[in-house]
C-alpha cells in the first residue's frame, strides 16, 4: 500500500511537471477571418479560438510571439523557434520535422460567381467546364487547391481563363472590375473579404477541394505526451461541441 501510495503520488507529480512544460510558442499571420485584429486591437479569429480552446483543455500555455512573413514563420519552425503552426495539411515532407493533431476543422476552396451569374452557372462541374465554356477564373496565386485544378491550369492559361491575385482583397476588386466571371478561393476567406469590400457574390454547388486541416507541433521543441494530450483535448471538445459552435459562429462547418 505504502509503494503503492508512493508511485501514485510520482506519478501526480510527473503529471504536474507536464503540464506545467506544456507551454508552446506560435507566430501568428492575419488571414481573415481564421486570424486577426478586431476592432479593440485584440488577436482574434476562428483559428485562434479554437486553439486556444483546445490548447485551454489540453492543460498548455499558449505563447503568442511576434507577426512574422510567412516564409520567416516556416523557417524558424523548422529550426524549433517556433512550436506550433496552424491549419497545416499533414504531408510526409512535413513528418520529417513536425508531428501532427486530429484535424480540428476542415478547410473548403470554394467557386463563387456573381447573383446575376448564378443561374446559368449553377451546372458547373469542374475545371474543365470553365475552359469549354469560354469562361474567366480568378484564383489565388499560391497555394493547393486540388487535384483537378492542378490539371486543369494548362488548358486555363493556354486560353488565357485564368488570373492570378496575391490577396483576397486584390481578387475581390479584380472581381468587382470585371476581370473575371469567377473566383475562387478559401470559402471563409473570401466571403469574409467580400462582405467587408461590400462586393455581392454566390455560392456555386461545385467545390474544387477540401480536407482536414491540423495542429502541426515542431518535432524538436515538443513531445509526443504534449501531442496525446492536445488530441484528446479536441476529441472531448468534439464531443461536447465546443469547437463546433466556434466554427458555427463563423460560418464554418
């Protein structure tokens, strides 16, 4: 009994010591509306909420370091300044150097048109229809978008159907101008960016991608218990619906 009440009160302590090293550093990025300042100055967003939520239940500390370019961000995480990266995509590249939560939230490109457009493009079933069509696509610049748009940009360009913006502000003015029938884009994103630029757009059915987006905890600087702990924080918080009605005040499912 004795022994007994000794391992149980180490292993309390052990539990203590963890979570009390469970203090993880992120550099944020403004992305609306998943990251940003709200009208008191103050960090705000989906993404953060949430991980603040899951990290709250996970026993950790969430440090907040300086905005930082993306490209810098991703250097200091691979070099372990930085612990902890949001809305990753889980890829064996990464897995060299990172370690990664259940999915917290789902990311959705989505292909939006104008309210008069609407209609007559609601038929519209992939890339390949655009280009048949004769019709002009705005699209971001960087980043995946799927399997069927990277196959499609070719014939895109060949007819010059596609162009190129760097924001989503910089889309939705090109939009506005009439450089493009459709844009596409992170569905939150550019609704988000649409309402505050006061340019009306439609949901079209089709949806060029989506996928499980994740925690991505520098390998170095974090450890498999702090990992174990985060994953069983958002499946309680699943459960109970915490992240749930988060992601709904969004307008994210």
């Amino acid at each position: 009994m004795y022994a007994r009440t000794i391992f149980l009160a180490a292993a309390l302590c052990f539990q203590g010591a963890a979570t009390q090293a469970c203090s993880l550093t992120m550099a944020p990025e403004a992305w609306p509306p998943y990251i940003f300042i709200d009208a008191r100055g103050q960090l705000s967003g989906l993404d953060y909420e949430l991980v603040q939520a899951i990290l709250k239940q996970a026993g950790c500390t969430l440090r907040v370091a300086t905005e930082l370019p993306a490209l810098r961000r991703q250097l200091l995480f691979r070099q372990g300044q930085i612990d902890l990266m949001l809305a990753a995509s889980d890829t064996p590249e990464r897995r060299a150097y990172a370690r990664f939560s259940t999915a917290y939230r789902n990311e959705t490109v989505g292909l939006f048109t104008s309210p008069e457009n609407a209609a007559r493009l609601r038929d519209l079933a992939g890339f390949d229809a655009i280009a048949a069509r004769g019709l002009s696509l705005l699209a971001p610049r960087a980043g995946w978008y799927g399997d069927s748009y990277q196959q499609a940009i070719p014939a895109l360009e060949a007819a010059a159907r596609r162009s190129t913006f760097a924001t989503f502000e910089q889309g939705l003015l090109m939009f506005k101008a009439g450089r493009g029938e459709l844009i596409m884009g992170d569905a939150a994103a550019v609704r988000h960016e649409a309402r505050r630029l006061g340019v009306a757009l439609s949901a079209l059915p089709f949806v060029p991608f989506r996928a499980p987006v994740h925690l991505m905890l520098n390998a170095a600087s974090t450890t498999p218990l702090q990992l174990e702990r985060i994953n069983a924080a958002i499946a309680h918080l699943e459960q109970t619906g915490a992240l749930a009605a988060i992601r709904t005040r969004y307008g994210v499912r």
